[in-house]
C-alpha cells in the first residue's frame, strides 16, 4: 500500500539510491519497493545493489579529481573526540537506537588488513576499532536524547529478542567485498548473494532470502511495535564503515593547505589496488570455495546486536545481544 513520500534528507546528509529505485518512500515498508521491482529474484537484486556501489564510487572518485577539490569532509564531532587537548570537555550527545550485524571473524581479519593498507598512503585516517566493526542492518531512530531512546526502548522491549534472534531462522548470506568511499569516510561493502559457490550447508536456494529480505523483515518487525522507524536511508547498500578523515593532511600539501593531486591519485589508486586484490581472491570463482572473509551470512558467530546510546563511532551499550550460529 501506498503512503505520502517524505524527504530522505534527514541530519544535513543526502541518502541517494542510485540503483535505479526512485519510489522506496512510496511504500509502506520502504525496502518492498526494490523486491518489487526485481520480482524478489536475488540476482536482480544483487545487480541492483552492484549498481548503487558502482556509481556513486565512481561519482566520488570524480569529485576527488575534480579541479575544484577543496579537500575531504572533516567530521567536526569525530574531529574534536579525537583532539581532547584542544576541545577539553567535549562530548557527543547524540543518542540512537539500532539492530547491528556483527562481522565474523575472518571478514574482521580482512578489514584489519585493508586497515593497515589504507594507512600505508593515508596515515592520519581515523580507523574504526575492530571490536567496534558493524553494519547497520536497521537503524531505528539516531540524534535523540538519551531519555528519548530509553522510552522508544521500553515500548520494543517485548520484541527486541525475537528482533536480534530473526537471523538465526533466517540466514541472508552476503559476497563481493569492495571498498566503497566518498569524502567523509571509507567502507568495506558487500552485495547480497544470488547463488554462487555457497558454503557447506548452504545451497544456492538458500539465497532466494536475501539481505534486502531481511532489512524489510526488521523493519516490519520493529513497526509492529508501535514505534516509528525514523532511518535516514534504505538505499540498498551492505557496508561497514571502517575509516574517517579527520584531517586534511592525507590529501593536502600540509594541514589546513590547499589540495595535493599526488596525495589524491596516491589514495584513490591504492583503492583501487585493494579493490582489484578483493575481486581476484574473494570472490566466487567456478569450481573453487570462496576464502573466508569473501563471504558473510548475517548472525554468523552472532546475532543481530540491539544497541542504543552514542554509538555513531562504534560505541553504544548493547541492549541485547541475538544468538548467533
């Protein structure tokens, strides 16, 4: 059923679906519109969400080369955490619910190696700490107060296990780990799998229930609440936040100085670097498993993660913690 759109600019951010889905907001549940228009066929929907990474990565990497680059996007909270000296005191007052998927081990691995690549050409990078590491399966509501969550909380109550244990009887497996990235911040993402080489246990039907299932299934989960899901975007995208600029230096002639192109080329093709050794050693190839970290199925070692509080850095306080298998 059909409902008044409402904007997806939410907090000064713009969330755009580049798959070719332009009426999400259109809908009831919001991720039923890209399971409509790929018929609920996991191959269009994994092509959907390749569309997505692939044209805004190479949307943002025309931006980094521009001639008018003017240099990275400094988040000014991150920035002043990170610089206790010159902001004594500070802290972020933004308070938010969540369902986070934690990353298995050897995709954990796999970030902490991308991680020390990155910082081989971009030393000044905020990396996020791997006990931090998530993905945002379904925000529920963020930038709130901290007695605001606290009663959004108490109105899910009854249903945050049955919440953070769906992963358990609904496995949604994820493949073709990439680097995506923009001005703000670098993300190892993936794609929903549609059959290929599954592991053991697993047969390629299995993947008819895809990730994009399983973030409308959360959703509808959480609305049956009562409660309503205030997230700031549903384009279909799998990724991990795993680093933030928090200085200019990685892409200037010195801090607060005017852009260096070396720098800026020097970054991009050690993505591209990463990105290419992603695609020859994670993922599928005909006749041979896929290495652990080129695959992920969600509530792998554990369930989904209910968390609330200052969490946009990987912080927070779990509210419970889903069993995972």
């Amino acid at each position: 059923m059909a409902k008044p759109a409402r904007s997806n600019v939410q907090d000064g951010n713009v969330f755009e679906d580049l798959s070719g889905i332009s009426n999400s907001l259109s809908f009831d549940n919001p991720y039923d519109a890209l399971i409509e228009a790929c018929g609920s066929a996991s191959k269009e929907i994994q092509t959907r969400y390749a569309r997505h990474r692939e044209t805004r990565n190479a949307a943002q990497r025309e931006k980094f080369l521009n001639k008018d680059f003017a240099g990275v996007t400094i988040d000014p909270i991150l920035h002043k955490l990170v610089n206790p000296e010159r902001y004594p005191g500070f802290s972020d007052t933004r308070h938010c619910l969540v369902f986070w998927a934690r990353p298995p081990s050897g995709v954990k691995a796999l970030i902490a190696d991308i991680q020390r690549r990155l910082l081989s050409v971009a030393p000044n990078l905020w990396l996020m700490p791997i006990e931090c590491l998530h993905m945002t399966a379904l925000e529920v509501t963020f930038s709130l107060t901290a007695p605001e969550i606290e009663e959004i909380v108490k109105r899910m109550s009854a249903k945050i296990p049955e919440i953070t244990d769906f992963p358990y009887h609904h496995r949604a497996r994820l493949v073709k780990p990439k680097l995506s990235y923009d001005m703000a911040a670098i993300a190892l993402s993936f794609e929903p799998a549609a059959g290929e080489m599954p592991p053991d246990g697993r047969s390629p039907r299995d993947d008819d229930y895809t990730y994009h299932h399983l973030r409308r299934d959360l959703y509808q989960l959480c609305k049956a609440t009562g409660v309503e899901v205030a997230s700031r975007y549903v384009v279909p995208s799998a990724h991990l936040t795993i680093a933030r600029f928090v200085r200019q230096a990685d892409t200037s002639v010195a801090e607060d100085d005017q852009p260096d192109p070396a720098k800026v080329r020097n970054l991009l093709d050690q993505i591209d670097k990463i990105n290419r050794n992603l695609s020859q050693e994670m993922w599928s190839k005909e006749g041979a498993s896929i290495k652990e970290g080129g695959q992920w199925v969600v509530g792998q070692e554990k369930g989904l993660d209910c968390r609330k509080g200052v969490l946009w850095y990987g912080g927070g306080e779990t509210v419970r913690l889903g069993k995972g298998f």
